[in-house]
C-alpha cells in the first residue's frame, strides 16, 4: 500500500472529515459571536456603564516618545479592556455551546428512548425460516 493511498484513508475517514466540519464551523461561528458582542451587546453595556468603551480601556505603563508627529519610541500598555471583551465572547460562545449540546443530547434520548420495533410473531418467524430452507437447492 502506497503512503499516499495510506493518507487518503486517513484522510477520508469519517472522524477526521467531522473534525474538519467542526473546526470550519466553529470558526464561522466565532465569527458571528465576535460581531454579536462587538456590535449588539457591548454598546447598551458601554451606555449602562456611562458610555465606556471596554476595547479602548488600557493602563499605560510608558507613554510613547513622539518627536513632533513622529513616534520614536511606542506606547506600552496593557489592554485590559479587549481582554474584558474577549472574556464575554468566551461566556456567549460557551453558554451558545452548552444550549446546542443539550439539545442535542435531548433529541439523542428522545431516541434512545423510543420502543425497539416489536418482534414478530413465532409463527411468521417459524414460516420465515421453512421459507429459507426450501429456497436452498
């Protein structure tokens, strides 16, 4: 066998290809939760807090060093506030998750839950095997 006759089996079998779905999905996703916070939550939040923006909040340990309007040397700081924003992404994104998951596994008991087919009757067996039987030559 091949290494790359190996590869495709690996490639396509049916884990590897549902990570692959996952990963692109939950990209997609997180896209969508950036925007949701961003966009959606973070301005009634700011105007409950007074009009602050969390994505501007830094604590600036050196001012940068401008020569006219020339940087010389960089601001440094520490960006609190993206690391606030970031924080409520994690909690929308993980709460959105934890919905889609016991959901999921509502409808998989719903399922599991639901009767086996009833057997047949032990003369349609019985029948179904004299059946069997006289086809064999």
């Amino acid at each position: 066998m091949s290494i790359v006759s190996e590869f495709r089996d690996f490639a396509m079998r049916g884990n590897v290809v549902d990570l692959a779905v996952g990963v692109i999905i939950g990209g997609a996703f997180g896209k969508i939760v950036s925007v949701m916070v961003e966009k959606v939550l973070m301005p009634p939040i700011g105007l409950l807090t007074g009009g602050i923006d969390f994505a501007d909040k830094k604590f600036v340990i050196q001012s940068a060093v401008m020569e006219a309007e020339k940087v010389v040397t960089p601001e440094v700081a520490i960006g609190y506030g993206e690391f606030i924003n970031a924080m409520i992404q994690f909690i929308i994104v993980a709460w959105a998750l934890f919905l889609v998951i016991k959901a999921m596994n509502r409808i998989k008991k719903k399922a599991e839950a639901a009767p086996p087919p009833a057997a047949p009757p032990e003369d349609v067996v019985l029948l179904r095997e004299i059946r069997d039987l006289l086809k064999k030559p």
